[in-house]
C-alpha cells in the first residue's frame, strides 16, 4: 500500500502512532510530502527515524527549505564548521540529536516525487487553464510556499493527482479532516487516479491531529493527542 502524509512537524511520537495504526511494513511506501521539522518537539529525533526507512520517501516543505538557506548562509560566512553546526543544534528544540549525516540528508531532499498516478509537492504547482504547469518550470519556491493550489476553484485537469499539505486543511473546511478533490468523470472506483487533488495538511500543531492518506482505495486514517 501507498501511503502520504504532510506536515508532521516534529511530532514524533504521534508519528510512531500512526505507523502502528496502519500497521506500516516493508511491502509499503510512504510519501512523506514536507515540513518534517519545526513547531513540535522532537525535529531531528522524527527525520532521523524517517531517514531510517528504506520505503520513505520525502520531499521538501518551506521549514526545510528555510532551514537550508539558514545553513548555507551560515556556510557563507565561515569556515568554522564547528561554530556552524553549534548554531545550527540551536535552531532545534532537540538539536543535541543532530549530525551532520543528517544535515547533508536535508540538503538533498527533492521538490516533488512522482508515481504513476500520482504527484506529491509541498505547497502547490501553478496551474494556468486548467492544467498544472510542467514539473520542470516549476521554481523551489512555487513547489514550498504557492497559496493559491489549495484553493477550492483550483482544480487541476492531468491525468495524476496531485497530493500537497502546507495550509492546514481547517482554513477551507474548519475540520481537521484530510479534504479530497473528486474528478468530474470519477467512476467511483476509489483509487487516487479518481481525484484531482488532495489536501493532507490537518494542521497537528494546532488541532493535535495527524491524518495520513491510503492511496487505493482513498481512505484517511488518523490518530489524535486527545
């Protein structure tokens, strides 16, 4: 089974939760689709165990993506590596956990992943009439911070879905609910290639919820702090 999620900011132990719930294995592949760290308490302590994972694959959100330019500034500036990796531990409430494997793992983290059905961003990809603009012209920045894919009159026509977080799905619905965007032509097969779009942010740092997509059939699965 496929899995996809977003925005797991650092909640490690919700994380572990929903691994369990959904009785993760080696036969799956989880798409981990940005913002791993920031907000919550354990931000290295989650990526290194996602690292870890030979069926995980992650993409990079806007927190990595800021925390990289912070790192490469740094980077500019001296030649202390020591000095660099003593500011960047700071910028970690469990900093202590960090090493330079995983920075360089940070570093390296692609803007979008792709399946045969599917494509997973951060933020968004511009569409223009209609249809997503191709992947290649598509900047760094469109791929983490774009505001405007999330928006309900948004629906992209490809053939692939499009999976994405960054917006906690509460400020279009007021639920912390995973929102899924059916086609106009779906046969109600309930496999991903039904949906145009599907929104996985629920925003655990502020709901305490983490939801997590099954790709086919669709289903949401979620666990909760409450």
């Amino acid at each position: 089974m496929d899995y996809f999620v977003s925005d797991l900011h650092g909640y490690y132990g919700l994380f572990c939760r929903l691994l369990d719930k959904i009785k993760f294995s080696g036969q799956d592949r989880l798409f981990v689709l940005g913002d791993m760290i920031d907000k919550g308490p354990e931000s290295i302590r989650l990526v290194k165990m996602i690292f870890s994972l030979p069926n995980a694959y992650c993409i990079a959100g806007n927190h990595e993506y800021d925390f990289l330019k912070y790192y490469r500034a740094l980077m500019m500036q001296t030649e202390d590596y020591d000095a660099v990796m003593s500011r960047l531990k700071e910028y970690f409430s469990d900093g202590e956990l960090l090493d330079w494997e995983t920075v360089d793992r940070l570093d390296l983290l692609p803007f979008f992943v792709e399946g045969e059905n599917f494509i997973g961003v951060h933020a968004g990809i511009p569409v223009r009439a209609g249809k997503l603009l191709p992947l290649s012209e598509v900047s760094a920045e469109q791929f983490v911070y774009d505001r405007r894919f999330k928006d309900i009159d948004v629906l992209p026509q490809g053939e692939r879905c499009v999976l994405f977080g960054h917006t906690p799905v509460r400020a279009l619905s007021g639920k912390d609910e995973i929102l899924l965007y059916p086609r106009a032509d779906a046969q109600g097969r309930g496999g991903i290639e039904e949906y145009c779009k599907i929104h996985l942010d629920t925003g655990v740092y502020l709901s305490g919820v983490l939801g997590c997509l099954a790709a086919d059939p669709c289903r949401a699965i979620y666990v909760s702090e409450w």
